[in-house]
C-alpha cells in the first residue's frame, strides 16, 4: 500500500523517472541494499536521465530531421568521401556550436550529404539545442504562407530560437524577388547568434550568381560564408551502393 502511494506521489509530482525506477527496483529487491542518501541519490540520478531522455525525444521530434537517428559518431568515411578524420573529429566534438560556427556541405548527389547535415544536427540537440530541418524550398514555401496568412512575424520569431538551422537542397530551385528577401531577414537574424548548415549540389562559386540579385547576395554571402567550414564530399554515390547490394 505504501508503494502505491508512493508511486501515485511521484507522478502526480511528474517525477517519472524516479516513479518508474522505483517500480524497476522493488521487482529487483535493490533499494532495501542501500544507505538513505545511496537509495536517494540514485533515484535522482534516475530521474535526471528521464529528464535528459524525454528533452532529447522532444528537440529530435521538433527538428524534423529527413534522418532523425543520424550520428556522427556512427559515420564511417573509410570509402573516400573526402572528409578527413580530423574534419569529422572537429564535427564531434561540437565546437561549432559554441562557437556559432557554418557549416557548408557540398558535393554531388548522394554522396552523403544530407545524412551528414542531420548528423551534425542531431548532435545539436543532443547538447540540448533547439534545432530545426529544412529543405529550402520547403522553407521559402512557409515563408511566403507566413506571408499570405499574416503570421510572418509569428514564424520568424520562432525561428530565431533555433540555436542550429538547417538548410538542405539549396541551389536546386529558383528564388523569387520576394522570397530573396526573406531569406536575407532569415540569415541575418542567425548571424552569429546559431549555426546554420546548408547542404548544397551547387559549388559556393555559383551560391552568388544563383541568389540572383548582387546587393541581397553579398549580404547572404557575407553572413554565412565567411564564418563557415567547408567540406566539399565527393566520392560514388551512396544510393547507388546500396542499389547494387
């Protein structure tokens, strides 16, 4: 009966985490081995790693990674993919985002660059960073709803709070007047305050040309560029070698 009670305290306190360890351990019989403050300090260690667990489910559903279990540390690029051990441990260790650092992928199709995009973002999250996914076409198209339906200013602001924003297919469709100026309002705001990853087909070479109008194409460029790492990926393409297996 106490048990029950106790249980039913613990989630009305939405300590889960200890609530569940609890259950957990009186089936095992371990909390009746240890000390008060022993029993104490583990069910809060338990409860801790719920927290943790629960906030990282959250930040990876919110993101909405086109490859939400990716991970760097699962990456193997021993099939010449053109990044460097010391590119990849650099990636790890997540000292860009400390330091809101860029990131520009580039390189043929399938080649493995999205993957890597969602990689470096889930790690984001897993350092407890809001992080959000976008193809870029897919953002321009929300931008101009948030447009026509009046919350611009409601998205924009959500947006801002993204401490890692990604941008996955730039360079593949065409950018009207108005959404170039939109997707300048973007990249300013995420100017040294988060990381933008941009995952792109298109050499940096081509980025201004393709941006289309020279004064909002030096501004994007100057904002994102400048205070990136490159990797330009090359190698087959992945889609290939998993078609022919």
């Amino acid at each position: 009966m106490l048990d029950n009670l106790l249980v039913d305290k613990l989630n009305q306190l939405k300590l889960h985490g200890m609530q569940q360890a609890i259950l957990q351990f009186n089936q095992q019989d371990s909390l009746s081995q240890l000390t008060f403050q022993e029993g104490l300090g583990l069910l809060l260690d338990q409860e801790a790693n719920y927290r943790q667990s629960k906030r990282l489910m959250r930040l990876i559903k919110a993101a909405k990674l086109r490859y939400a279990n990716a991970m760097i540390e699962d990456i193997n690029y021993e099939h010449k993919r053109a990044i460097t051990h010391e590119q990849l441990k650099w990636l790890t260790t997540g000292q860009w985002l400390q330091q809101q650092q860029n990131i520009i992928l580039t390189g043929p199709t399938g080649v493995g660059k999205t993957y890597l995009a969602c990689a470096c973002a889930q790690l984001a999250c897993r350092r407890g960073l809001s992080t959000r996914y976008f193809r870029l076409s897919k953002l321009l198209e929300a931008l101009r709803i948030a447009h026509a339906d009046g919350s611009f200013s409601r998205f924009t602001a959500q947006l801002l709070k993204v401490k890692c924003l990604v941008i996955d297919d730039w360079g593949i469709d065409a950018i009207t007047a108005e959404r170039r100026a939109d997707l300048l309002e973007v990249i300013d705001d995420s100017y040294e305050q988060r990381s933008v990853i941009i995952a792109s087909q298109l050499p940096v070479d081509h980025w201004h040309e393709y941006i289309g109008d020279n004064t909002i194409a030096d501004a994007i460029l100057d904002r994102i560029v400048h205070q990136a790492q490159r990797f330009k990926l090359a190698g087959d393409s992945m889609r290939k070698r998993l078609a022919a297996k």
